[in-house]
C-alpha cells in the first residue's frame, strides 16, 4: 500500500500493518541517498577556504576589541574568557551568515547563467 509519499513495496508482504509515515517505515526508499540529486559542482574552492579564513579571523579580533571592553570584571582573566567566549559566538554567526550569503550569490550566478 503506498500513499504516495512511501516507496511501494515491491512484492514484499510487511507482517505488520503500513506505517503511516516513511520514517517509520523501514523498506521505503524515500531517504535512501541514491534518490537525491547529485551536486554537479563544488561550491568551496582552497582560495574562497582562505579568503574565510582571514574575514573569519579579522571579524573576531575586531569583535573582541569592542566586546572586551563590555565585560563586567576587573580580573583580566576574567575579560579575556568572556570577551572570547563572546566574540567566538558572534564569529559563529558571522561565518554562518557569510557561507548563507556565498551560497545566494552562487545560486543567483548560475540562475542567469541558465544553470539551473
């Protein structure tokens, strides 16, 4: 019994009743890998890797410059954990943000290139 969602299952006879959903069903072939689409290029090359690296570092420098001088304390080591830990968390974001945003200008690349 397929429900449009599942796989069919190809002459096998389930002991139990069909599950409603795929995840709970364990002979359907909707996640299995074979049935995704196939990247076609690679989206990273060694130069955009070091290109990242530096904004990635530069942003957290600059970022712990402004943070540090925020925490609360007058224990030096208690300024340097903070306005790391801090400063790490926003540089987090930061490369989340720049990879989303690198991925956009690829995606709007190939769209008026007739790629896609």
């Amino acid at each position: 019994m397929s429900d449009g969602f599942c796989a069919p299952d190809q002459g096998r006879r389930p002991r139990l009743p069909q599950p409603a959903f795929c995840m709970d069903n364990r002979d359907s072939d909707a996640f299995s890998w074979g049935v995704m689409e196939k990247q076609v290029t690679k989206l990273t090359s060694p130069a955009s890797l070091a290109v990242d690296a530096v904004l990635v570092i530069a942003f957290f420098v600059y970022m712990y410059t402004v943070v540090s001088t925020h925490v609360p304390s007058r224990s030096h080591r208690m300024i340097l954990f903070w306005g790391a830990v801090c400063s790490a968390c926003l540089t987090l974001v930061f490369w989340l943000a720049l990879q989303m945003f690198r991925i956009v200008i690829k995606g709007q690349r190939e769209a008026s290139k007739g790629l896609r």
